[in-house]
C-alpha cells in the first residue's frame, strides 16, 4: 500500500542558489500521528510549504497516496487539510460561512456538513458565534475557526502548523482529542510545534529537523535508541541536536 505523504530527497527553499532544505525524506502511514519538531528557522514551515504544494521542490518529489501534484493537482490538493500558525480569515464572512465556504470547495453533502459542523461548533464552544464576523473575533477563536473548517472536511492528510500557542487549555484538549479520534479513523496528521511534552506524549513518531536536514526519526523509543539513552525526553535529545552535542548510534 502507498503511505498516504512520501516526500523523498526534497530539496527545495526559496531560491536555488540557497537551498533551505536538503535531503528531507520521510513516510507517513495512515493512522499515523508525527511531529515535526526543530528551532526556529530549522525549516518546519518550508517542509510544509513544499508538502501543500506552495513551493516547488529543486529536486526530491512529495507523493499523497501515491500522486504527485503534477499528475494531479486537483485530487492532491483535495487529500489534505491544513491549519496554518497564523489564522487567515475572510473578514466579510462569518463562522458559519467559513464553514459553508469549506463544505462546498470539497464537496461535503449537506447532511455530512450539518452532522460534523455542529458537532465542532458544540466541540470548540463556538455555538453561539455562528454569525460573528472574524472582526469580533480573538486569535484563539480565529484558529478555532481555522481548525473546525480543517476538521470538517476530513481529510486522509491535515498539515497542522503550530496549533497549541494561543489555544486556550480547553481548546488544546479539544483539538487533541479530536486528533485523536481522526488518527483512529485512518487519517494521518503532520503536527510541527514546539510543545514538546504534548508532542512526546501525543505523536507516535517524530522528525527532527535540523538546519534544513533531518537530524533524525522515528518513534521516541527509537530516538533514545540512537541517542544512547532509553530514558531521555524528547526535550532533552532536542536540546543535544540543536546544540550539535548529539553523536548518534546505530
Ligand atoms: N519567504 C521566505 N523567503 C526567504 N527565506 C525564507 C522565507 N521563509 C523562511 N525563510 C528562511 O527559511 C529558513 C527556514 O525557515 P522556516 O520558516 O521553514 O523555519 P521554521 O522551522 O518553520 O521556524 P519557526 O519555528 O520559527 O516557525 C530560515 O532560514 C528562513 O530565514
């Protein structure tokens, strides 16, 4: 079976003469819930560009479920969902119309779109905000309403950038949960953050971005492994990658 995202020896940024990213390459499998964790600057948002299709790679390809976005545009782009770190509203639409907005460019019926709105609207306490406009609305609210739109369409890939800052502790549990649920019904998601006890405690797998390179993968048990240290947290092996004290085993 194709893993739903490939991305292999992407090597991309935004300009050739200085690449950002050299020689990524990962699989994701259904189910499957992985972390993208590095400094800032490492290239978590750069990955996620060339993943949405955003950026072109120099060389390397990125497949979901087996295609390309050039083989097909239209069905790559419909496979994911992303949340990005900072909330983009149409200030001229509401809560509601955001979601209608989402339920049409992917097609949703009209009895899926009332089924799973209202049960995000009930989820993310945003009942009552139905017809505000994102004017009124707080950055927390505003990446609720991002996430809901997300989450509506249910994906087989969400690209999730940054979720947690600015979420409050309800809202993190919420879209945790919901993460939750997803994962257990096939799709995968692609997290970065920088919430490392919440990635450690949530994510089956990681990948450690460093400087443009993958530093290294896998699940924690793994990662402790090659670190040479069964019982490091996922905070401390960051810490030892991003000051280059890491010498890892085989
Ligand atoms: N639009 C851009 N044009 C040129 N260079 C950029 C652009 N965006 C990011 N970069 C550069 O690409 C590199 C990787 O940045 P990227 O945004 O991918 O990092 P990140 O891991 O997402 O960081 P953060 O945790 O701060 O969000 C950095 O050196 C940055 O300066």
């Amino acid at each position: 079976m194709n893993p739903v995202l490939s991305v292999k020896q992407l090597s991309g940024g935004y300009s050739r003469q200085r690449p950002v990213l050299h020689d990524v390459s990962f699989d994701m499998n259904a189910g499957e819930l992985v972390g993208l964790v590095g400094l800032n600057g490492a290239g978590k948002s750069t990955t996620i560009k060339h993943i949405l299709g955003l950026l072109e790679p120099y060389s390397g390809e990125i497949r979901i479920s087996g295609r390309t976005i050039r083989e097909d545009k239209i069905g790559y782009r419909k496979s994911m969902a992303y949340v990005p770190e900072m909330p983009e509203l149409y200030e001229q639409l509401t809560l509601e119309e955001h979601l209608q907005l989402t339920a049409m460019a992917y097609h949703l019926d009209q009895k899926t779109y009332k089924e799973r709105s209202e049960q995000l609207l009930k989820l993310f306490n945003m009942e009552k905000k139905k017809h505000w406009f994102p004017t009124h609305f707080s950055k927390g609210m505003r990446q609720k309403v991002m996430i809901m739109c997300a989450f509506l369409v249910r994906p087989e890939l969400y690209i999730v950038d940054e979720p947690f800052v600015g979420l409050d502790p309800i809202g993190i549990q919420s879209l945790l949960d919901l993460m939750t649920d997803m994962k257990k019904s096939g799709s995968s998601i692609l997290m970065s953050t920088h919430i490392l006890t919440t990635a450690e405690q949530y994510c089956d797998r990681f990948i450690i971005l460093h400087e443009g390179r993958i530093a290294v993968q896998g699940t924690l048990e793994k990662i402790r492994r090659q670190f040479g240290n069964s019982k490091a947290s996922l905070h401390e092996i960051y810490l030892a990658v991003a000051r280059g004290e890491t010498q890892w085993m085989e």
